[in-house]
C-alpha cells in the first residue's frame, strides 16, 4: 500500500491582474491551461478597473507553486495575445514568470523534474 503525503491547503496570493472587460471567461483560460490556480476579484481596485487576485496553492510544495504561477500568468498572457483578454495587464506578480529560467522551464513549459533528478 502506498501512502501520499499531502500538506493542508495553502493558497497565496502570487499576482493580481487587471482586465478591462471583467466578464471575459478567464476561469476558461487557466482550466486550458491545467493550470492549478484559483482567480477572485480583488476587493481594493481603484474605481473603473476590475483587479482580480491570482492565488496559488503552496500546500503543494514551492517549486509545484511556482510552476502554476508561471502556468497561470503566461496562459493569460498569450490569450490577451490572442486578443481574447481584452485589457489584460499584471499589476504586480510579473516576477513569477521571470522565474522560468530558474524552475528549469523551457520555451514557456514548466519542465517535470525527472526521477533521477532527485537523489535518494
């Protein structure tokens, strides 16, 4: 019998984005994505733009966070590229998908550490 060690939830705010169209189905986007995040408003918007917090679970371990960080922003990204983000900006947080280099992701794919990666 194999026994799966998993950390209580630890959601953490890693960005906050702005969008102009606020109706725009951006839960579409992550789930296309796979990414592992969640998206709620973020209740200190300036009046006229719509904020929303981008939160991931830490429960899962840090690098796996971090991956879903860069997973979330960047499928953002390329569909305001795509023009189905209209608005789109990252408010703060942009430094998560300066990470790739870091986290071992390659043209813009977190990469899944191989098993001999880690010792035992």
């Amino acid at each position: 019998m194999t026994t799966v060690l998993r950390l209580q939830d630890d959601w953490r705010h890693v960005a906050t984005i702005e969008l102009i169209d606020a109706s725009m189905d951006i839960e579409h986007v992550l789930a296309s994505a796979h990414s592992q995040c969640r998206i709620e408003p973020n209740e200190h918007s300036p009046s006229g733009h719509s904020w929303f917090d981008v939160l991931v679970d830490f429960g899962r371990g840090g690098r796996e966070a971090a991956h879903a960080a860069f997973a979330a922003l960047s499928a953002m990204q390329k569909a305001a590229d795509r023009g189905a983000l209209h608005g789109y900006r990252i408010v703060n947080g942009r430094h998560w998908l300066e990470l790739a280099g870091v986290l071992g992701c390659e043209d813009g794919m977190p990469e899944s550490p191989s098993p001999s990666a880690h010792p035992r």
